[in-house]
C-alpha cells in the first residue's frame, strides 16, 4: 500500500528498494555494535544472574585475599611512619567513594572474565602442562610485571598534570596514608580504572606474542596484582629485593601517598629510577626530610 501512494507520488520504486536496504544495513550494524558490547562486557556469556552473581563472587574473593593479607603480613611491622605518637590522617568514605567502589566493581569483574576467557580459549596462550617452562612460565610472568609497569607508570605520571589531575585522579590521593588493602586501591576514578586494566591486557598480549605465555603464569599474575594492590594500600612494611633491584616495596608506594611526584610504578620502581622520579622511603621525620632534601639538591 505504502510502496503504491509513492509511486503514485511520482518515487521510483528502485529508489524505495534502495531507501529500504539501506535501513535493514543500519539495523544490522546496530545489532552487530550491540553484540560487540555485550562481548566485551559479558565474554564468558554468562547469564544476566550469574553474571551478576559473579560481581558478587569477585567482591567476596577481594575481601578474603584482603583477610588473609592481614593475617599473613601479622608478623610484620607497619610501615615506620605509622608508629609512634603522630596521628595520621584517615579520610572516611563517602557517598562518592561508594559510587566509584561500586563502578569499578563492575569493571574488573567485567576484565577478570576477559583474563579467564584469554586463560582458557585464547590461542596464544599455552595450556597443557607440557607446554610450561622457564620461559612460557617464571620469566613470561616477570615480563607481565615489568612491561604492566613500563605502561602504567609513565601512564599514572600523566594522571598527575595539572591539567588532569584534579577530575580523575586527584580522587585516588583523598588517602594519605592508606590502610584498608584493596578498598583504598580501588578507590578510584572509573576512568583510571580502564586505563590500568587496558594496559595491563596489552602487557599480556605482548608477553604472549612474543615470549609465550602460559596459562598458569597468568593466573599467578592476577592473584600477585591483587595481592600487591592490597599490600601497596596496608600499612605493612614489606619489600622484595633480588639481584640488587628494589622489585617491590610497600613504601615505596606510600611515598607516593605522600609525595604525589614521585614513585609512579605499581611494583618495580626500575621505571621510576629511569624517569628519574624515584625517591626512596623517610619515616616522616624531621631528620629523614633534610636528608631526602639533601639528596635531591
């Protein structure tokens, strides 16, 4: 009926056909774009519920390896400038603080199942136990580390420009002097929150595009970035030195806290000594500054 009022109006039926095909094109790009973003944020397609079960699960599980962070580091010490008579700044979570918390608790459910989905289906990415060695393994793992924080640090110095810092990461820097693990390294702006998780997945397809990658050496970086998340936000003082290289250090990052210029690396602060941003841990003191002054004249 439509097509013969058209015609009637002096439209060519080929250019109706045309006007028509055309539609369907577009409705079958919105609907492929619709797939592609269900993809991305469902990759293991789980349903609607156990999608969101798993959300639930993820939180469950931070909270457990913030619990036994806790009860493994007991035998440590605290960092030396939470000792002592000073009382130390502690913001309180607010409003905001629980909407960033919850965002970012999408979004890294949404790329732990993106790091399973690679663990299991991806063809780069060796799962047989044959296949596990010193290089698909231990040094794949240690070239995940190193390439993450050769992204990220230079990445969160930029976080830092004055024309930047004060709408997304300033957020993350309310906490001086963090102490509650994995709810303080994920108290940040969503944006950051997807810089780091698509760097890291680069540091991951690159390690596996080049070196090899197994899948049990990925699994082991998951787990050693939650950890370290938690540790870098405690308080415990604990660092990991070997073959003469600083490859990790909970102070390192509070001075980061403290100093915002300095230490942008998450784990090793090879970077940060390259950048030459790097300065290393004080108590707070009055003496510890002037050295550290001393040291940067």
């Amino acid at each position: 009926m439509e097509d013969a009022r058209m015609l009637k109006k002096g439209f060519p039926s080929e250019h109706f056909s045309e006007a028509t095909g055309n539609l369907w094109k577009v409705f079958g790009s919105m609907d492929s774009l619709m797939g592609s973003l269900v993809s991305m944020v469902n990759p293991l397609s789980f349903s609607f519920p156990v999608w969101l079960a798993s959300v639930a699960a993820k939180e469950v599980a931070l909270q457990a390896a913030d619990l036994g962070v806790t009860c493994a580091c007991s035998f440590l010490k605290e960092l030396p400038s939470r000792t002592g008579d000073k009382v130390l700044y502690k913001n309180q979570l607010d409003k905001k603080d629980m909407l960033f918390l919850s965002i970012n608790a999408v979004i890294e459910t949404v790329f732990t199942c993106h790091i399973l989905n690679v663990m299991w289906s991806s063809p780069v990415i060796f799962r047989s136990w044959s296949s596990f060695g010193v290089l698909t393994g231990p040094l794949a793992l240690l070239l995940i580390i190193l390439l993450n924080d050769m992204f990220y640090a230079p990445a969160h110095r930029l976080l830092h420009h004055p024309s930047i810092y004060p709408y997304i990461h300033k957020h993350h820097h309310r906490s001086v002097y963090p102490a509650r693990g994995n709810i303080d390294a994920r108290n940040e702006h969503p944006i950051e929150q997807l810089i780091a998780m698509f760097l890291w997945m680069c540091a991951v397809q690159i390690t596996a595009r080049t070196v090899g990658l197994h899948a049990a050496a990925l699994g082991a970086h998951l787990a050693l970035m939650t950890t370290g998340a938690s540790l870098n936000h405690a308080g415990f003082d604990f660092e990991v030195r070997f073959l003469g290289i600083d490859w990790y250090s909970t102070g390192a990052h509070e001075m980061h806290h403290r100093r915002p210029d300095r230490n942008f690396g998450q784990f090793t602060m090879l970077w940060d000594k390259l950048m030459g941003t790097y300065i290393p841990y004080d108590d707070g003191s009055e003496p510890a500054k002037r050295r550290l002054e001393q040291k940067a004249d």
